[in-house]
C-alpha cells in the first residue's frame, strides 16, 4: 500500500491507494509481503490521538453541523465524537492542528469512522489550509465504510504543504450529509499507522495489497471477531453476506491449495429500495410552511425550443433542486397546467411548486428530482406528447442530468422508470393522452383532477387506455397510474366513474396506493374543488410514491 504523498499529487496518490485490483488473483501471488501493521501502537505514540474517553477537545461542527461526545456507537472505549445537523457533504467535524505541526513536514493519519444510515458512505479525511490568504482544501484519504459499522481511513505518509499555514483537519463525506460518529483519531510519525484498513476488491485479497497471504487471513480474523468493523466484500469469500469462520475455512483451503478459486457469487437481483408505501393513502395536506421560501432552494430555468407542431417556439419552465449535481442522476417529472393557463403558472407565487419542492426534497419527503413544467398550448392537449417526445424530452434530458444515458429513443425508454408525467384538469387530459400514446417513454402517470377524453363512455375511455397497454405489451408491475381530485371538484363527476371502469379490467388495473403491490389508485380530497390551490396538495401526496420500483 502506497500512501506516500503531498497534496500537490493527492488526487494521483489517491488513485494509488485506492484503486481496485483488477484482473484475477493468480496461485503466484501467493508471496508474502514484507508489511508491516503496527497495531501495538497507543495513544502516546502519536503528536496527537483523540479518543474522545474525556470530551471532544477542541473538535468543532463545520459548516451547519454539531459535533459532541457520544456513547451510542464507538470504536473503541465508550464515547466517540457523533456530528450531526449536517446539510452537505463538506459539513463535518474539524480541528485546528496546533503549531506542533509543521508546514513541509510529513506525518502519518488515521480516524475511526462510522456512518449512520442505511447506506454505505465514502467517508473523507480532509485537510483544510491557506496559502497567500486563499483558502485551499485537500484529501488524506477516504475509505467506504458500511452504515453503523465502522473503518479506519489512514494515510501513512502525509506531507503538509511547505507553502501553507492555519492547517484544519476535518472529516466529511464525498456525497450525502447522513449523521457520522468518529473516533481514534491519530497523526504521527511517518509509517505510526495504528489500524490499517486498506480494502481490496478482489476476492479474498482483503487487504488490498494484490495478493493472497496469510495477511489477509489476519485482516479476516480481525472483521469475524470484531462485527463492529466494516468488512469489505473482498472477505466474504462465499458471498453469503456474512464475515464468519466459513470465509475463515474457505481461505485456508485456498492458501493450502486445496481448492484455486473461491465459490462464484451468486447472481443478484437489482435491490430494490425500501421506501413504504402508504396502503389506502388518505387526502393529507401539507405542512403551513411548506410555500415559504426553503434555506435550500432550487432553481427554476427558463427553456425555450422548438415544437414540431407548426415549428413554434415555445418554453418549458424546469426546476433543478437545491444541489444540483451534472454528475448525478435524476428523476424527471413532466406537470402540466389546466386551461388558460401556462408554463409559468405552477411557479409562480400563486401556486409556489417549487418552495413546496424545496420543503419536500429538504425534508426527505422525495429524493432530489428534477420537474418540467410545459405548455400544450404550442399544440394541444391531444397531440403535446409529439411534441413531449421529439422535442422537450430530448432538449431538456439533453442538457439535465437524468437517467436517460442519451436522448436516442432507446435510451429514453430505457429510463422510462425513472420519468413521470402529470397534469390537472386539461393537463390531466393531455395525461391520459400521454399514457395512451407514450407508456413506452413514462412509468408514472398523475392525472389531477381530470378525465380521459378518449372514447365516448366511461366503458370506452377505459377500454381505450387498456388496450394501448396491452399493445405497447406491458405488464402491470410495468405502469403505474395515481388519480387524484377532490369530492367537490367539478372535475369528480367526470373522473370517478371512469375510474370505476377502469377498476372492472382487473388484469390491467390493480388497485393500490401502495405500487409494490398494484399500479392504480384514485385519492379524493375531501371537500376540495377545482382549485391548484388544493391539487397541489395531491401532488404533495402522490410523487413520494413514484420512482421506486424496477430501480
Ligand atoms: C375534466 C377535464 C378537463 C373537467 C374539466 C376539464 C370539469 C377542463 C376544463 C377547462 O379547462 O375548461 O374532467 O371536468
């Protein structure tokens, strides 16, 4: 392990430490290696070791965060340092490293971390400090540590700027802002690296060093004996999802070549992820605040293009949410408004869709996602989804980070589960429209407040909608349909008895909020009215539920 380095060549060091071995691990491998853990060393063999056993020191929240002693999860000992309040990843928990420590000298560095959460987080140990008045930020080392487990992110060898002062020493996470816990935290001398935990990617390399040893037998030992360490998968030699002494057997039989390869890792299903769904959901109406402006705002961007009806210009309205990031992956959810009005009635202060986006997102009431206000009116109701698949699907997905890879037509049906499309009153119609004509492009439809205007009877406008879906040829785990209006809404006469049709196709239609189970469901609001005022509301209600199946 190759931890040598200085800022300057931190992000090519980085790549050393931490790039996964590929390529098979061969029987000649199987050499010894001269490393050297050194996990004698204590508290008073490094310039400064933080345990947290007698308070937080002079450790400090970043950023928004709060940083104080806990005894709920520990490394070693019974406290550690628990940060939390965090609302970005760069939030964290830091410490001034005091005047002992030199500018162009190199130490070594390590700290316990462990995520709190359901996922696995890249933890950072970071360093801060400034040159000529600028501030300046760089990477010691980062390691993925598995949720309420914990790792150790080390470096070795570590040369502090020789042209910077003021140096912090922080830690983060490359992405997320979950609540951490850190504990041991230790700098020295060079090579003074207490616990080492390099992971290898390689089956049975579980140190990382390229090979098979009786290192990694040691390294293997240590996570079966201690279940508090995150292990990497590289250890769990028969893939069962457990560090235990059947990978302890496996890798002995290995090294005394009495087997050459480890059991193949069975074949996966895709997780799915575990957001409840609501059975039965009832009309429930935002919280007060959620149309006040959010301290984590969005930003709405005005697109203009070209429709293919008639070659009009047009523009759609598109909400990017607080963080956006070119490098993530985002949900799309296409809303469109009623009669008389447009692209900009949604948000504008009237009906304030994006604060209450702000408010849901920031809350975690949906994941980040981006969402497309348009106008039929460069069409009509009937005919928007040309328009929606030649031009604004391909101009906005284009330009926005979302899960089509391209805007090819294959792509975009490819992430079809990962696209909604909506609409109140007209826009509902122009919704049914959409369903009946682009099922193949869009998983999720919301129509709000509106009937299908397809077919003459209620019998017709279902038979009409089912059988588009048996032609484009999907099953009923492939769609997915949330009806929502209000009991007094104009709009109810028309929608409720078509829904009541729709119901009668019990091999199309299965009637359930929550979407695990079926893929059509109809929320009434008591006492509402055809009223955006209101519908938003449905809105607030039904978008948590979309995009969790086929992830
Ligand atoms: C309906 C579908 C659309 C409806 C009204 C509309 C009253 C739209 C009306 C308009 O914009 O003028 O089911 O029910």
């Amino acid at each position: 392990m190759n931890c040598k380095k200085s800022l300057k060549a931190a992000a090519v060091a980085l790549s050393i430490c931490m790039t996964a071995v590929s390529g098979a691990v061969s029987p000649d491998m199987l050499k010894s290696n001269s490393k050297i853990t050194a996990n004698a060393l204590n508290a008073n063999d490094f310039d400064y070791y933080n345990n947290f056993e007698s308070g937080a020191g002079d450790w400090e929240g970043r950023g928004g965060a709060t940083a104080a002693v806990s005894s709920d999860n520990t490394y070693e000992g019974s406290k550690a340092l628990y940060v939390s309040g965090r609302t970005d990843s760069w939030n964290g928990c830091q410490i001034a490293l005091g005047s002992q420590f030199t500018a162009g000298s190199s130490y070594s560095f390590s700290a316990a971390v462990s995520p709190k959460g359901k996922k696995a987080s890249e933890m950072m140990l970071s360093i801060q400090y400034s040159t000529g008045g600028e501030d300046q930020y760089g990477h010691i080392g980062s390691l993925t540590v598995q949720p309420d487990k914990w790792g150790v992110i080390s470096c070795s060898e570590f040369t502090l700027p020789a042209d910077g002062s003021n140096f912090v020493l922080y830690v983060e996470t490359a992405s997320g802002s979950s609540d951490f816990y850190i504990d041991e935290i230790a700098v020295g001398a060079v090579g003074a690296v207490k616990d080492n935990m390099t992971f290898g990617t390689q089956l049975g390399d579980i140190d990382g060093d390229d090979c098979i040893t009786t290192f990694d037998t040691a390294m293997l030992r240590r996570y079966i004996c201690n279940q508090k360490l995150s292990a990497p998968a590289a250890a769990d030699l028969n893939s069962d999802k457990m560090i235990d002494i059947a990978d302890g057997v496996l890798i002995q039989e290995y090294l005394f070549a009495k087997i050459d390869k480890f059991p193949d890792p069975p074949v996966v299903e895709e997780p799915e992820d575990d957001f409840e769904y609501i059975k039965n959901m009832q009309f429930k109406e935002f919280p007060g605040n959620y149309t006040q402006n959010c301290e984590q705002a969005g930003k709405v961007v005005k697109e203009y293009y070209t429709s293919c009806h008639g070659g009009k210009q047009t523009s759609a309205n598109v909400y990017l949410p607080y963080g956006y990031d070119e490098n993530q992956k985002y949900n799309i959810f296409y809303l469109m408004h009623g009669g008389g009005e447009n692209q900009d009635t949604l948000f504008s202060n009237d009906v304030n869709l994006h604060k209450i986006l702000d408010h849901m997102i920031m809350n975690g009431d949906i994941e980040p996602m981006i969402v497309v206000t348009p106008t039929f009116y460069s069409s009509n109701e009937g005919d928007f989804w040309q328009e929606l698949l030649q031009n604004l699907i391909p101009h906005v997905e284009g330009k926005y980070s979302t899960y089509a890879e391209s805007t090819s037509a294959e792509d975009i049906k490819a992430s079809r589960y990962h696209r909604a499309f909506g609409g109140f009153s007209m826009g509902s119609v122009c919704t049914w429209h959409t369903l009946i004509n682009a099922i193949d492009y869009i998983a999720y439809f919301m129509p709000l407040s509106g009937d299908s205007w397809v077919g003459n009877s209620n019998d017709e406008k279902a038979q009409n909608i089912v059988n588009a879906i048996k032609k484009a040829g999907y099953a009923p785990d492939e769609y997915f349909i949330f009806c929502a209006t209000g009991s007094e809404d104009i709009a109810y006469p028309n929608i409720a008895p078509q829904v009541e049709a729709m119901k009668k196709h019990t091999d199309t239609f299965i009637y359930s909020s929550d979407l695990s189970e079926g893929n059509f469901y109809f929320l009434v609001a008591p006492g509402k009215t055809h009223w955006w005022g209101y519908v938003v509301h449905y809105v607030y209600d039904i978008l948590p539920s979309f995009f969790h199946e086929h992830q």
